[in-house]
C-alpha cells in the first residue's frame, strides 16, 4: 500500500467518526444528544442558534473532507497512483 492509501485512510477514518459523532450531537425534536451533553451550553440569552450553526457546518465539513478521501481512495487504491502506472 503506498504512503497516499495510508495517508488517505488515516483520513478518511478520523473524518467518518467525527461525522458520525457531530451527527450524534445534533438535536432533533427537542430530545437528542446534544440536549443531554450539551445542556449547560445552551443558555436563553446566548442563543442556541449560533450552536447549531456551528455544529451543522463542522458536520458538512467533516462529512466534504470524507466524501473526497473515498474519491480519492477510489481512484488510487489498487496501485497508489493516479492512472494505474
């Protein structure tokens, strides 16, 4: 396996467990883990939304950075290189 399958796995395996783990914390009607974890940061007068928000764009980035490392992993992973030389 060449240094960019490794490099790429490592990755792309860090990137699938945050995803999932950020998709975990995300509430949902009022009941979620985020409610459970993260009770005390949500405060009426700080705005829950500014949270949220953060939260939804650490999850599109995670999830973006692990839908281009199986792009790539895909393309390379037989023999390393792009192009099968």
């Amino acid at each position: 396996m060449s240094p960019l399958n490794i490099a790429m796995l490592i990755i792309m395996s860090i990137s699938a467990i945050l995803t999932v783990i950020l998709v975990l914390m995300h509430s949902g009607k009022g009941t979620g883990v985020s409610d459970m974890i993260a009770a005390s940061m949500y405060n009426a007068t700080a705005g829950s939304g500014i949270w949220e928000k953060n939260l939804d764009r650490l999850t599109v980035v995670f999830a973006v950075i692990f839908g281009i490392c199986v792009c790539v992993m895909a393309l390379t992973f037989p023999v390393g290189t792009i192009g099968g030389v």
